[in-house]
C-alpha cells in the first residue's frame, strides 16, 4: 500500500451503545458494532464511557400525558457515547481499595478492580493513578491501556 490514512490519533472513539451506559464505566464490544457495559473480567473492554447514553432504540419522540397534559423530554440521552482509551486518564468507581500503581482489572457494573498478583495480561484494563490510592466504592483516577 502506498498510503494509509490513519483513523484515530487520540482518543476519544464514538460507539452506540446496545444498552444504558454511565459516564465512567467500563464498555466492552458487542456484536454489530455497539457496546455495552463491561462483565468482570472482560476479554473486550474498549474503555472508559466519558458521557451517559443510551441506545438509539430506547428513544422516542412520543410525548407522555401528566396531570392530563402531554410532556416530552426536551433533553433525552445521547445515542452515541465517546470512549477514553489508550493512555487517557479519566475518573472510574473502584469495587475494590486500589493502590497508587496498581494494575486494574474489569469487575462487575462496569468498576475496576486490582488484578493481584498473577492477572491475565489480557484483562488488564488500566492502573490506578490516584496518589492515595482508592477506596473500595469510591471514585478515583486510572489510566486507561
């Protein structure tokens, strides 16, 4: 080949979810090209979610009637959410206390949690890079791989 143009520099990359994400969750792919929030230990986590979205058929224009007067939501989510990868550092939620350096694995809901002592190099999402490190439940930094 002679030449090709390449796609993506930097994060981050747009992708339609097959589900309701959060901002700060973990994605995986799913088939036909969308993405949903990440199993513990996913194989296929993309990255982060950076924004809330949801999937393009849960959306709709037909308004609901309140007190007998119809209402639509002016501000429904977004269909399309971007995805941090490669280097980006983003806020997570931690299932498990985390330490400053420490490799993070995917864990249920979409949370991060440390990979111990002997992880699969292959579900190695991230590390913790919250000086303090992170309590379990709590929010903290990681860096995405």
């Amino acid at each position: 080949m002679s030449g090709v143009p390449q796609v993506t520099k930097t994060g981050p990359k747009s992708f339609v979810p097959d589900e309701n994400i959060v901002g700060g969750q973990l994605v995986e792919a799913r088939a036909a090209g969308r993405i949903g929030v990440a199993a513990a230990a996913s194989l296929k986590v993309l990255g982060v979610a950076l924004t809330d979205a949801q999937r393009p058929e849960a959306l709709t224009g037909t308004p609901t009637t309140v007190g007998g007067f119809p209402q639509l939501n002016a501000a429904p989510l977004p269909t399309v959410v971007a995805v941090a990868y490669g280097g980006i550092e983003t806020k997570v939620k931690y299932l498990a206390a985390a330490a400053f350096g420490e490799a993070l694995v995917a864990a249920a809901g979409g949370t991060v949690t440390p990979a111990g002592a002997t992880p699969d190099a292959r579900t190695i999402v991230g590390r913790c890079t919250a000086p303090a490190g992170v309590a379990a439940g709590a929010v903290g930094l990681m860096r995405t791989v």
